[in-house]
C-alpha cells in the first residue's frame, strides 16, 4: 500500500493535506482523475520530515538546499507540480524520466499514476539530495522508483527509451538525449527560458520538429551541472539587494543605472488597462519576446521601505521583493508600473478587477517610455494574449528553417524554437 498509513491516520495532518488537494481542485490545477488520485494518496510531508505539517500543507515551493546562500533545490509549489503532471498527460504502465528529483514527492506523485505495470525514473546531480530522495521514497512505499545520481543534461540512456520526459528544473535549450531518449510518440515538458521569462512546455514530435500541446507559466531554478547556461543577472548599487535581469549580455555601466532608479522618477499612462495575471503572465512575456532592450527590475523590500527604490509590483503579499520590466537604455530605464506606487498583492488588488498600467521613467531618455508605450498598446491590440497563446516548434540547429511571418525565431546551442501567438 502506498504511503505510511500509521502516520496518515493522524487527523490533523490528513485534514490538512486533503484541504491542500481540495484547494487545488476549487482553483481547477487539478482536473484528471488521476492527477487528484495521486496528491489525495501520497502525502507530502513524508518527503518533508523536518518540516511542520502546517507548512508542508500549503501551497508554496519549500526550498531544501541552499548554496552562497541561495536555494539550489526545494521541494516545488503543489499548484504547479498539479499543472505539470495534467500537461504531461500519464496514464497506467507508462516509462517516465525525471530530472531534478529534489525530495522525491514528485516522483511518487508520478509512480502511483502509472502503476505497478510503469516505470519511474528520477535523476539529481548531488548525492545527498538523491539518498533523500530515496530514503523519502522508501518510507512513503514507493522503493520500486529508481533514484540515479547523474547530470540530467544528459538523460539517462540505460533505461531509455521514455514515453515521458519531465523536467523538474529550468533549462534555457533542449538537449540532444533528451530528443533521442524519448518514444516517438512520447511528450517531452520541461521549464523553458525563451529569453528571460520561464514557460512550462508541453512538446511532443511532429515530423521534423517538437510541437507544443501546453504551454504555462512557471519559475523553476535552473539546471546546474556540464548543461547549465549563464543567466544575466547583474547587481546594482553597493548592497545585493538591487538587480537587473537581462535577456542577453550587456555591458552596463551600472553606478549610472543605480543612481537612475534612485533618482526622481516621472509617470506617464499608457491607458491600457491589466489584471495581474495579464501583467505578469502576458505582458510580461511580450515585451521579452519583442524587445532587446527588456529588462527586469528585481528590488528588495527593505530598499522601499527606506524609501531608497520605489514600490514596484509584488506579486504575493509575503514576498520580500518588488520587481518590474521594462526598457533598458544608454540614457535612462523606464519600467511598467501603477500610479501612487500601489502595491499589487493579495491583500489589496482583486486578480479579475482591471487597473491602468503606468510607464515609470528614470534617466534623462524620453523615447524609451513611447516605444514601452508602443509596445504595451500593440499588447493591448493583440487581445492581451498570454503565455497560454503561445506556440512554440523546436528544431534541431541542423535543419534549414524558414521561419513564417508571424514567427520569431530564438537560436539556442541544440535548438531554434521558433515562436508565434495564437491570439484571442
């Protein structure tokens, strides 16, 4: 029987654990029977044992491992862990490979899908997140998924091939084993960086190229080891608590772009009007997708607070961060933002209540705000798509791909994706 049933009997843990599945369900990030299965069966806090069970039990990403004083694994938020496992589509007596085990709770979460008559498969480059993992897997009744220590990048060719591929890890490029690891009529998903921003895709093999049949929105760390890219994040001012993020390198005079932020700032409306989740989720990845000059404001709390930086967006009332995107240029950075520095949090922005998107200028370079304007209007025009209206077709480096009119195409080490919206 899967899971430790002396411990799931405990009545105030089980309350909290199916209150978690029933969250998921009422906020429609569980649909498959199966899916809902999986999480009411296997209960997470087995694959947290160090953790209180009222914090096991809500839905946030628990980071597990940190490095330099950053998390390098965690055990990742249930909401998208339910999106990622309806996108992949299991069923009974499938083969499955994970990379990036973390605790272990996503993989039983997939072997208790595919039954007995499967297969699962979880890879982690460091060896005390793998005898974790396993030691979790054993405990909740699952020993029969195998834990490798191994670099993901590479897959994992002894077991192959795969009818599902999964990555539980960020990754910029789609390498050549996972192609070659997976069945022709396999799905392959993965947390993609097109360019900053992070979607989780669903691809599956059409001809000569993969095809998404999914795409969501997500944050996943990146994949560390012999397959891991740089991201472009830069430091400004003389604390670590002020970043940009870039789609690509620059070189920056950054004493200049920190004393922009710090300076007075000018407001100027775009008359487009979001919802957060258009904002963050749409708008977001249109800018990045259009524009070179992108970048990503990324402010500790404790700098508005000083009155230092001001207030930007914040997504969840806990974050310690408030960020914003925008435009980079040689003479000043404009960013999207509201009028009178509102927060955007839970407390005090309704997710289906419109408001206007302001453009926030630092710097003495007037024409960025008219081409972020111009931008945020042609958005607007397009129905507000988000990431949801996204296609993307992967090719390999190899082939000779003309791209169509309504195509943009990003080149990668392995692979050009080729990206269009289908729009509302």
């Amino acid at each position: 029987m899967d899971g430790n049933t002396n411990d799931r009997r405990r009545p105030d843990v089980e309350k909290l654990h199916q209150g978690l599945v029933d969250q998921l369900k009422s906020q429609g990030h569980i649909t498959d029977p199966l899916v809902e299965a999986a999480f009411r069966a296997v209960p997470r806090h087995l694959f947290l044992p160090d953790k209180a069970p009222e914090e096991v039990y809500r839905d946030e990403a628990i980071a597990t491992k940190f490095l330099d004083g950053s998390s390098i694994s965690a055990s990742s938020q249930p909401a998208i862990m339910a999106i990622m496992l309806e996108q992949l589509q299991l069923k009974p007596g499938l083969r499955v490979l994970e990379i990036g085990a973390g605790t272990g709770y996503n993989a039983a979460l997939m072997a208790h899908i595919v039954g007995e008559t499967g297969q699962v498969i979880t890879i982690d480059i460091d060896e005390d997140i793998v005898y974790n993992a396993r030691l979790h897997l054993v405990t909740a009744g699952f020993e029969r998924v195998q834990v490798i220590c191994a670099d993901g990048g590479a897959g994992y060719a002894h077991a192959a091939p795969y009818d599902r591929i999964i990555l539980t890890v960020g990754a910029s490029d789609i390498t050549p084993a996972w192609r070659d690891q997976m069945k022709p009529n396999g799905r392959l998903l993965l947390p993609l960086t097109l360019r900053e921003p992070q979607v989780s895709v669903a691809f599956e093999q059409v001809d000569d190229h993969l095809a998404s049949v999914s795409v969501r929105a997500c944050g996943f760390m990146m994949l560390r080891g012999a397959f891991a890219e740089p991201t472009f994040r830069v430091q400004l001012g003389p604390e670590p608590l002020l970043f940009l993020w870039l789609r690509e390198h620059r070189v920056l005079n950054t004493d200049t772009i920190y004393q922009w932020l710090t300076g007075p700032g000018r407001d100027r409306a775009t008359g487009v009007k979001v919802v957060p989740r258009e904002l963050f989720f749409g708008l977001h990845m249109w800018l990045a997708l259009h524009e070179a000059d992108y970048c990503q404001v990324i402010v500790d709390i404790s700098l508005v607070e000083r009155g230092i930086i001001p207030q930007f967006f914040q997504l969840f009332t806990a974050s310690k961060f408030t960020s914003s995107f925008g435009l980079l240029g040689d003479s000043g950075i404009c960013v999207l933002t509201r009028p009178r520095t509102q927060f955007i949090n839970e407390e005090n922005t309704s997710p289906t209540v419109p408001f206007e998107v302001y453009v926030k200028i630092f710097g003495p370079d007037e024409s960025l705000a008219a081409r972020l304007i111009e931008l945020v209007s042609a958005w607007n025009a397009a129905g507000h798509p988000t990431e949801e209206h996204l296609h993307i077709k992967a090719y390999p480096r190899a082939v000779a791909y003309i791209p169509a009119a309504n195509e943009m195409v990003i080149q990668k080490q392995w692979t050009q994706l080729a990206v269009s919206w289908e729009l509302p």
